[in-house]
C-alpha cells in the first residue's frame, strides 16, 4: 500500500497565480521526490496602486512515502 504525505506551502510571484503555482513545485521538488499531484486551497494578492503587485497561492502538495528508504 502506498502512502501519501501532504505539505501546505506559500507561492508568490509577480506575474500570475500560476507563475506562484509553477515557482511553488519547483522550489519544492529540490529537496522532495516522489511530487504526485496539488490541490489549489486559495488565491490571494496584494493591490498597490490598484493594480495587482504580487500573487499568492496556496498550495496542498502530494508526495508518496519512500518506505525502503533508510
């Protein structure tokens, strides 16, 4: 059977929700293997000058557990 990991994490970026969501998997997939999918929990930005300034999204991410690591 296999087992699943979940780790909630913070993107941002500049440009969009899914350059955030984008920037997000791949910082994360430096020091975790086995990615298997994400889930979308919220989007949220900051306004300046009305206009967007930064994008944030938050992220609900999969991994499976390596269970013949030692």
């Amino acid at each position: 059977m296999a087992t699943q990991k979940h780790l909630i994490i913070t993107g941002t970026s500049n440009i969009s929700w899914k350059d955030a969501t984008l920037k997000a998997i791949n910082e994360v997939s430096k020091t975790i293997d086995y990615i298997s999918e994400i889930k979308i929990l919220e989007q949220r930005a900051n306004i300046v000058n009305n206009r967007i300034s930064e994008y944030f999204v938050d992220i609900d991410l999969s991994f499976m557990v390596d269970t013949n690591r030692k």
